[in-house]
C-alpha cells in the first residue's frame, strides 16, 4: 500500500484563480511554535537540470507548513540515487514510477512495518497539472517556478506526514486529506494544509523516539 498525495478532478476542469498566485507568504497551523527537536536528515536526488532555486522553494514551502510542530529539516542534495547515507530519509524529484494512480504528485511505499523511508515526487505531473489549468496558461518563468515549488512541497509535506505520523490514514481534512482542488495546490494561502494538534505531538514524539533509538544504538 502507498500514501498519495492526489488531486481532485481533472486537468481539462482544473481551474486556478490568478489572484491566488501573486504572492509567496501565508501561513499553515496557528499557536505557539514548540521547542525544536531534532533535525531531520534528507537526501534529496533531482536531475542536475533541476534548478537550485526551485529545490529552495519546495523545502520553504514544506519548512513553513511543518514550522508548527517544531521539526525541522536538514535537506541535503546529492547527486545519484542510492549515494544518501543509512539514516537519512531519502526524497527523489523525478520521473513517475507509480503508474496505478496517474494524478499522485507524491507517494511513499508502506509495507507491514509501517512507511517506507524513500518518497516520490513527480514533477513531470506537477508541470502538466500548470499546462493543463487555463488560468496559468501565460506567466513568467519566476512565477512557474514559484507555482512548481509550492505543488511539489505541499505534495512532499503530505508524503513526510504518512512518514512521521507512521500511517497510510487520509483525514477529511488539513495537511492529511487525500485530495485536492488545484485552487488550494497552488495558492499562495496555506490555510487547509494544518496538521492538528494531535498530529503535531504524534509526529514530535516520533521524531524524539528515533532519535532515542539512534542514540542507543
């Protein structure tokens, strides 16, 4: 079984108001930042052509919807699949290699364990899902960017809550819900991706524990 982070409709409906991409702020989650735990290590493999600039995008947008729960990230690029270390979680941005569910922009393998350690981004589906929606028919370069970023690091902060919440559960809402309209996976407001406070200090104390069992180890 996999986590997916997918999207409602089709791409020849989807329809993205112009007024909800001219700006980058917004915030997910609301009330007091805990204290900050121990960061989490991810490699994160991208085609050499993938720009810089975009990575920092994807991992600001996933750093502003988790800033919440006090986890952090230390993101580290490599350059092949299969060079991150043991214990980092391993994220790639690349082709799609799940063909049973064609909408997902992220998924992460489950097994009888519980989540894989390895998520799935797919840009290629990200940059249809733009082509496909009239509205963004004609921006910038800078504004594509901007747009690509906040798809792929919404879709990855769904695929890290599968990851740190250990479990394939969809919510009927927040961060957690199993599928979007493109309105909200493009907007530049955040409101909808909110984990709740029992997600929160679900996903704390995960975090603490694996932390506690490396150190142990």
């Amino acid at each position: 079984m996999k986590g997916l982070f997918v999207l409602l409709g089709t791409l020849s409906v989807l329809a993205v108001s112009s007024a909800s991409i001219g700006a980058e702020n917004g915030r997910a989650g609301a009330g007091p930042t805990p204290r900050v735990l121990p960061p989490i290590q991810v490699a994160v493999f991208a085609p050499p052509e993938m720009r810089q600039s975009l990575m920092e995008r994807v991992f600001a947008e996933v750093e502003a919807i988790w800033g919440p729960t006090g986890i952090v990230f230390d993101w580290h690029r490599i350059t092949a699949t299969g060079a991150a270390h043991a214990e980092h979680l391993d994220v790639t941005i690349d082709e799609p290699e799940d063909v049973v569910h064609p909408s997902a922009l992220g998924w992460i393998p489950f097994t009888a364990d519980g989540p894989g350690s390895c998520i799935h981004l797919s840009r290629s589906r990200a940059e249809a899902l733009i082509r496909g929606t009239s509205d963004l028919a004609d921006h910038t370069v800078l504004t594509h960017e901007m747009l690509l970023g906040r798809a792929l690091g919404r879709a990855l902060s769904h695929e890290l809550g599968h990851y740190l919440l250990q479990s394939k559960v969809h919510t009927r809402s927040g961060l957690m819900r199993a599928a979007w309209p493109s309105q909200q996976i493009f907007s530049f407001n955040r409101q909808g991706f909110e984990l709740s406070r029992e997600q929160r200090e679900a996903a704390a104390r995960h975090v603490q524990q694996d932390e506690g069992t490396k150190s142990g180890a």
